[in-house]
C-alpha cells in the first residue's frame, strides 16, 4: 500500500501529514493541492499560498 505525506510549515519548523488510503494527488497550476482516495473522496486540501511538499512512500 502506498501512503501519501504531505508537509506543512517551513522547511525548519514543519509538520507531516500521512495519508495511507491516498491514491492520487492533484496540483493546480495556483499551487493548490488535493488528495483522494480509492473512493473519490477528498482527504486533504491545501489553499493556494500554503507552503507544503508530498513524498510517497
């Protein structure tokens, strides 16, 4: 199984977020982010100007 993580903050004072039933991830040319689930529902969104970084694992 793949999880998503998805980082928050500042690259020194940061928080991650895993994801376990993610399965797709969407960036929109504003820098919003989206992550869905095998279900097609929406477990996180992040707003333009949010700084945050995914990593699969």
């Amino acid at each position: 199984m793949t999880t998503a993580v998805i980082r928050y903050g500042t690259p020194t004072q940061s928080t991650e977020v895993e994801y376990p039933d993610a399965v797709l991830m969407r960036v929109w040319d504003d820098g919003a982010l989206a992550v869905f689930a095998a279900s097609g529902c929406t477990l996180e969104f992040a707003q333009p100007g949010t700084y945050w970084s995914f990593t699969w694992k």
